[in-house]
C-alpha cells in the first residue's frame, strides 16, 4: 500500500531535536529594513488507495511542487507596495485523479498597495488600507482563508481595510471580485501551462467582520457575507446571491484551563442547481452550519491537549422542492478540521453532521503531532457527501459516510527554516458508500503524505 509505504522512511528523520537555524535570506542578501523578502518551497508525496469519488476507480498518487515567493517594499512611512508569486506544479503521479485541481503555475496569487498609517481615529489604532489582488484569513477561516494545506490559493481583486485598536478591537471591511484559475481545463493544468488567472468581473464578494475582547479572556466575533454571482467572460457560474451572516465566542487555548470555539451562520438568498446555460431556475436558499469545541490543555511534558467537537452543515432536502438547503462553505479552509484536503478531502462543510475527539501534543520544542477520531453522517440522506458526487436520490442507503481516523506528525529539522510533516488519515466506511446507487464500493479509503517545507 504506497499510502502507507511513504510514511516510514521520512519519519526515521524526524528523530532527534531541531538544528539551529541559518541567516534569513534578507539577511543574506544585505537588503535593507525598507525591502522584506520571503518564501518557501514545498515538495509533496500523496497516495490515496480505494478513492471514494464517483467515476474514480484507480488508486490515486500525487508528486508536486509548492513554491511561493512574498515581497514588499516600503515606498514611503505608511505606503507599502508588495506581492506573492505562486508556483504550484505537478511532476508526477496518477492523471486521471485529483492532482488537476492542486495546480497553479507561476501565478501573481498577490500584487497590492497598502497605506498603514499609525495613530488612525485613535491614539495607539493601526489601519492597513490595501487595494489591488490579495488573499484573506476572516475570523476562524472556515468561511473565508488564505489555505495552507491545498497548494492553490483563493486570490480577489479588490479593496480591503483592517482597523485595529489598542484593546484589539478590529473591523474588516472589504469589497472584491474572486479570481477564478486558470487554465481550467485539466490537461493544460497537468501540463503545468502558465496563463494568468482572471478576475471574475461579474462577481463580487463584500465581507464585513467585527472581532471584540470580553471579559474573562473571552473573544467575540460577528460577520456579514455577501456573494453575488453571475455568468461572464467565459465562466459558467451558479448565479449564487448568497448571504452569510455569523457570530462567533471563542477561549483560545491556554495551560490548564478549558478553551472553547462555538460559531454559527445561516445562509439566505438563491442559487441555481447547476452552471449549464439551460439551467435558468434559481432557487430558494436557506442553509446553515454550526461549530460547536470545547478542549482542555494540560501541562509539561508532551502539552497535550485534549478536544471534543462538533460540526454541523445543513443538505438539501429534495432536488425538486424549489428551495435549497445545501450550505455553501463558500472560500474557506477545512484541513485544520477536517484533515488532508488536496486529493483527499474526504469531508466538507455542508451536509455534515459530525461528533469527534482529538489529542494534540508537543512532544519537544521542534515537534507537534495531533490523532482525531470523527464520525460523519449526512444531514440529510437524499444530498451527496461532500464533493464526491456520491448520492443517493431515494435516501435508502441511510446517512452514515463512516468513521474518519487521520493525524499528522511535524518535525522541524532545522529550526523555522525546515520542516518535516507525515500524515495519513482513513475511512471505515458506513452503510452509506456501500450502499448508495453510485458509490466506488471499492473498500475503505486510505490516504497518506510527506511533504518537506524549506522555508527562507
């Protein structure tokens, strides 16, 4: 089994503790205070046995290569210019399975101009005013993120402002238009072809995002999403006017005490069943999901940490009802929840009903690793799981996906320069994909990777 095969030999180096880490590369090149330049560069290892998407029967591996280069330049005090280029590219692996969707070769994700002035409507405030191409992180990222896990970014174009006060008040106000990849067509993407990616002009995306302190180390958070979509410059949409409106109470994590993350949203406004040009019917939309964590961290040695969980993401009822509760995760991140996405992804936020439990620990000062037990059902039996197209229209084949057990181990061998990751994660599946109409039935879904970041 290659998904488990490339998880022993990485993993005898991570033993031992992490060197000392080398001059920054702005060190290195002498540059001054005013130019800051980074980056990193990220080979990754995937395999993934018995795939689970409809359509797919071949087992799936994946060899690529991340690369991101981020540079600014203060042009004045308070005017910053700079830009993130990306270079997601494949070089080797299965063709026919999920690696399409994880490249982006030689693409400007980022080229902005920032205006931070200090001092702004109140003593001690920060604002940063940027306008141009940028990626978010708004709130807890589940909505909206900048990913880390997936080796493609979700860029827009437009204008974002973050204002700051000294008691850590924010406010983020931004108004933009996605950016959709490209080329979109497979074979060009495999074939690692550079075309620059295009802003979807008929699209916009408005965030409006308050983040507060409260008493007893407590914070407090309240959102509005607009999306409205439509058609246009060669892009096929679903025409989603969506909005999303949340609020959010969150304890970070601390030693010896409890923590705990609850968010809500709900999601109202329409959305067509399909992007293909007959399909001309919007449909009522009213979805909502829910995040529901409580953990507690416990002190020397290892730290470990240990949380229960709970996800909730509504799906629809009937496709012939003329409404839609299917919820729309819309730009946001789910590895940090729900494990590996890549050509994985086994689960997403929407037709989710999922309990679990997870044990993190930090073995040394250069190590962390976490293990995380989830069971997955459907919300509802008659929508599809997730993004595998697997569905059963009658609901006869119950809501029970299975049981999710995957981890990760990270080892920096040397300190914040580079860093040795391994991780798998498996599915004991349920009646649902053994029983459902278009199901692969081809046993439990076992994944796996190693990637090593070099970080300058």
């Amino acid at each position: 089994m290659a998904a488990l095969a490339l998880l022993s030999a990485p993993a005898v180096l991570a033993q031992g503790s992490a060197g000392e880490a080398g001059p920054s590369l702005h060190q290195a090149l002498g540059l001054p205070d005013s130019i800051r330049i980074e980056g990193s560069m990220r080979p990754r290892y995937e395999a993934l046995g018995n795939p689970f998407v409809a359509g797919r029967s071949e087992d799936d591996e994946f060899l690529g290569l991340q690369t991101e280069l981020r540079l600014e330049f203060d042009a004045a005090p308070t005017l910053t210019i700079g830009g993130e280029l990306l270079d997601s590219r494949f070089i080797a692996g299965n063709e026919t399975g999920g690696a399409a969707t994880e490249l982006d070769a030689l693409e400007p994700a980022q080229l902005y101009l920032s205006w931070r002035p200090d001092d702004f409507l109140a003593h001690g405030a920060r604002l940063n005013l940027t306008a141009g191409r940028f990626t978010m992180d708004i709130g807890s990222r589940r909505l909206v993120a900048h990913a880390n896990f997936r080796s493609i970014l979700t860029s827009f174009d437009g204008v974002r402002a973050v204002w700051t006060s000294p008691d850590n008040l924010n406010v983020t106000l931004a108004y933009s238009a996605p950016v959709a990849r490209h080329p979109s067509d497979a074979g060009s993407a495999l074939d690692n072809e550079v075309a620059l990616n295009r802003t979807l002009a008929h699209t916009r995306f408005s965030v409006a995002h308050l983040g507060s302190p409260l008493p007893f180390g407590i914070r407090g958070e309240a959102y509005l999403l607009d999306l409205d979509e439509a058609d246009g410059g060669g892009v096929a949409t679903r025409d989603r006017d969506l909005i999303t409106a949340g609020v959010r109470l969150l304890r970070p994590p601390d030693e010896s005490q409890f923590d705990f993350d609850f968010e809500y949203a709900r999601q109202s406004g329409s959305v067509r069943a399909t992007a293909r040009a007959p399909d001309v019917t919007p449909l009522d939309h009213d979805a909502e999901m829910a995040h529901a964590e409580i953990g507690f961290s416990f002190g020397a040695p290892w730290s470990p940490r240990l949380a229960l969980e709970y996800d909730f993401a509504s799906g629809d009822r009937s496709p012939t009802d003329g409404d839609n509760q299917r919820f729309d995760p819309l730009f946001g991140d789910r590895a940090f929840e729900f494990g590996p996405t890549s050509i994985y992804g086994f689960i997403s936020r929407t037709n989710l009903s999922s309990p679990g439990i997870r044990l993190e620990v930090r073995p040394g000062s250069g190590n962390d690793g976490y293990v995380m037990l989830r069971d997955i059902r459907l919300d509802s039996a008659t929508d599809s799981l997730a993004n595998s197209s697997v569905r059963d229209p009658a609901g006869l084949s119950g809501d029970h996906a299975g049981l999710q057990i995957e981890g990760r181990y990270r080892h920096w061998l040397v300190r914040d320069v580079l860093r040795l990751s391994v991780g798998a994660a498996t599915v004991l599946t349920g009646n649902f994909l053994e029983e459902a109409p278009n199901a692969t039935r081809q046993g439990h879904p076992l994944y796996g990777y190693t990637e090593l970041t070099w970080t300058f």
